[in-house]
C-alpha cells in the first residue's frame, strides 16, 4: 500500500542496488500512473477503479476499492483534494460497516447501497455527457455564418482619478441634494425629580402601592425609567421599602408605620423579604444606607 | 428555385444565428407557415441534391433554421484562419452541463450531490458563457438559485429541442426508478481478506 522511495528500498530489501531499484521504480510507477487531473472528481475515480478492476458494481469489495483509491489520491494537491478526502473518509467508513458483525436474521441495510445509487446516478449523466460532447463536435466541425469566437473581455482599466477630481465630485453631489436630511436626536431627559413627587403623593394616601400605580401601563420608556430610578432613590434614602416575591412580579411599595393610623403593609410580603433569599429585597440595603 | 426558398436562403444567410419559423414568417405576410416549411425543405434539397450538394446545408437547430457550412470543409477553412472553431468545453462544464439539461431547474447543491465535487466555478463560467441561466428560486432554507440551460445551449450541441436529448429511460443505466438488488448476498469474503 505504501510506496518505497529507492534508496529507502535498497536498505530495507537487502537487494543488489540495481534490483531493488527496479522494483522501487516499478512500484512508484504503478501507484503514480494515472494523473488525478484526468479525473472530473472522486466519483469519476470510483468508476475508473471499478470498471479497471472489472468490479460488479452491485458488490464492490469496498475494502479493495477504498485502498486503490486512497493510493491515488496519495498525487493529489490539498487544494483539489477535500472532494476526493471526502469520499475516502466515505469508503473508509462501509469499510468498517462492512465489518461489523451481523445477526443471521437481523435486517441488514448495505452500507454501500448509497454509494452504489450515487455511482449508477453519476454513470448515467457520463452517457449523456458522451452524447452531449459527440454533438458538439458535430457542431463544431460546421460554421455558421459570421461566426467569431467569443472575445474575452478585457479588464478594465483602472480608476484614474485624482484627489481634487474627487473632493470636487463630491462637493457637486452635496450641492445637488436640496437639503440634507440629517437625524435630528431630541434630547429627552429621564424626570426623576417629578416621579419622586408623584410616588410621594400616592405613598402619602396609600401607605402600600404596587408597581402598577406608580406606572401606567402605556407610558413611554422615559416614564418608566423615571419612575424606577426614583423609586430606587426613596428606598435608598428610606422613605419607602420595595419588595419583589418573584422576578417578573408585581412589586410592592410601602413606607414605615410611624404614624398609628397608616395600615399594616401585607404579612406575606413583610415575612418573604426576611425568609426568602430569591426575593429581590431593598429592605436591608436601604436600611444600611440609612 | 421558388421565389420564397430564395427569400429564405437570402434571409438566413444575413442571419448569424438560427431563425425559427414564425421569425422568417415576416418575411412575407402573405406566406403560410405550410409554405414557409416546403420552401425550407426545398432549400435544404437544394443544398444537398442540387448537382451533388453545395459546400454549406440547411439545419435545424434551437427551434430555428440556420446556413451551415459542411464539416468536410472545416479543415481548410480553420487553416486558412477565416474562422476559428470555438474551444471545447471541460469534462466538468459537460457534467454540469448534462445533469443541468435532464434535472432542470435544479440547484448546486444537487448538482454537487451527483458530481461529488464542487460547482460553484464551473456554474459561473457556464453562466459566462450564456449556456445556463437562472431560471428561479428553490422554496427552503436560503432559496438557492435554480438553473436551466439556454436557447445557446441548443444552438452549442446543434439539438433542434431538449426533447431530442435520449430519455433517462433509454440509456443504458436507467436510473431514477433503480431497484435495489443491493440487498442479497453481499460477498462478504472480498471484505474479511484485504490484501
């Protein structure tokens, strides 16, 4: 399977120079007789290996084959050779297929039944490529009236422009355009201070507000964003204590009891910012700050 | 001759390119396309019969008529350098080509399938070359572009219509609706015993 460069044979043969050169040179030529560029691809390769080989094509013995074709593939360039690796990974593994054992009654699918339907498939088309270039040549061989060969186009030339041409193009296409319509970004400033004042007056009535009070459900970003950062700034300085019980719940707002008459805030949600370590809690931070 | 077979000749002799029936039918409005076909066919007798043949031949190609020399001429006429045989096309454009021809419209990736290598150069070149054009989109991931071959295709292999090319079914390895006798009997030895 392995080619013996000659004065590597000399050694490992052990023969006079002059044989084992022979036979190195013999076997060189055998494995590097066909050139890979003959071929239009690795299934064109399979064919010429199969009908060389006088294969039944039906019943290829895919270890033979899979080792012919890795030798001459051995030739081949990197570049043209990922099609041709392709199928010798391809072959090597019916190969291996072909080895595993199998139960007498077991249903066995041939692993080469899809190499065989691909090369039948690609044998068909090499029979209408034959009747296609027989054509052609039948074509070929008959001018018609003023024909001339197609012409290859010339590439073209390249830009020649200098730089004072290009700042003056462009200067006359900034001229043309009427007015250039530039994305005008109109600031809009987050309103804490005012949210602050809006959360004060509800807490003020309510003692105990949910997220939805403070926010309406269609305000503007801005809106909602102004609200939460204010909401953040109360609990820091601790007017207020914000309480989730899960992500994505509603988040309960409420303030101290100083004064008798304001209600209890909700037992659950006083217990959970205590118990519950999932529970997103500004409690404990903001009495920290404070 | 008739006057109409002269109209013709003179006609498809300013032509470079073969002109289908209806296109020489403009000739003269007064013309059938009956009498269109019988001057074509005496014309084409003309050519072949008339005191053992003339040097060129009527021939239908690409579902139209066309004024060709005959191929015993091509010789000295391409060593006299008064016109050049165009170049052959690769055994990878022919593969592309007849797979293209009988799959139409069909996508690289099938393409790819039978060749077993990639298309995407010779696409191009054939694309260059006006033999193939995109003729639509596949439905499915990315809608990869379809290719069908071209009037220029016809004309290159001198086919008078796709139709002409033999039928899947009567190539010697027919294919499409293949049994599988793969099945039985694998020979088991060949792959036991590597050499």
């Amino acid at each position: 399977m392995t080619t013996v460069p000659p004065e590597l044979a000399v050694t490992v043969d052990g023969l006079p120079p002059g044989l084992a050169r022979t036979i190195a040179a013999e076997r060189v030529e055998s494995s590097f007789v066909v050139e890979l560029t003959a071929f239009s691809g690795p299934l064109d390769l399979l064919l010429t290996l199969i009908r060389d080989e006088k294969i039944d094509i039906y019943d290829i013995p895919i270890a033979r084959v899979a080792e012919q074709f890795l030798r001459r593939i051995r030739t081949l360039g990197l570049n043209e050779a990922a099609d041709y690796l392709e199928m010798a990974a391809r072959l090597l593994r019916i190969k291996a297929q072909m080895l595993l054992p199998r139960g007498e009654n077991e249903e066995w699918e041939d692993p080469r039944a899809e190499l065989v339907r691909r090369l039948l498939e690609y044998q068909q088309m090499r029979e209408i490529v034959d009747v296609l270039e027989h054509r052609a040549d039948d074509r070929r061989d008959r001018f018609a009236r003023a024909y001339l060969p197609d012409e290859p186009t010339p590439p073209q030339a390249p830009l020649a422009l200098s730089l004072s041409e290009l700042l003056s193009a462009v200067d006359r296409i900034l001229r043309a355009v009427w007015q250039p319509n530039m994305h005008d970004v109109v600031a809009r400033p987050l309103d804490v201070p005012s949210a602050i004042g809006l959360i004060r007056q509800l807490i003020a009535i309510r003692a105990q507000l949910r997220w939805t009070d403070v926010v309406q459900q269609d305000a503007p970003p801005w809106q909602v964003l102004s609200a939460l950062l204010g909401l953040l700034e109360l609990a820091r300085i601790g007017e207020l204590h914000v309480n989730q019980p899960r992500p994505f719940a509603n988040v309960d707002i409420w303030r101290d009891v100083e004064v008798m008459a304001a209600p209890q805030p909700e037992e659950d949600a006083a217990g959970l910012t205590n118990e519950n370590d999932d529970t997103v809690n500004t409690r404990d931070a903001s009495s920290e700050a404070a | 001759m008739t006057p109409l077979a002269k109209l013709l000749e003179a006609a498809l002799f300013a032509s470079a390119r073969p002109v289908p029936l209806d296109e020489l039918a403009a000739l003269d409005s007064d013309a059938s396309d009956a009498a269109l076909t019988a001057a074509l066919q005496e014309l084409k007798e003309h050519y072949d019969t008339d005191s053992d043949g003339h040097g060129v031949e009527l021939v239908e190609i690409a579902g139209g008529w066309q004024i060709l020399t005959r191929a015993e001429y091509t010789e000295a006429i391409e060593r006299a350098q008064l016109a050049a045989r165009p170049q052959r096309l690769s055994a990878a454009a022919l593969e592309t080509l007849a797979i293209i021809a009988y799959r139409q419209p069909i996508g690289r990736a099938e393409i790819e399938e039978i060749r077993g290598v990639n298309v995407g150069g010779v696409l191009k070149s054939l694309h260059e070359r006006g033999l193939i054009d995109v003729v639509g989109r596949a439905e499915g991931l990315g809608r990869p572009l379809l290719y069908g071959t071209t009037p220029l295709f016809l004309e290159h292999f001198a086919l008078r219509h796709l139709e002409e090319l033999p039928r899947a079914d009567e190539l010697a390895v027919a294919l499409r609706h293949m049994p599988a006798p793969i099945a039985d009997a694998p020979s088991v030895e060949a792959e036991a015993s590597p050499e």
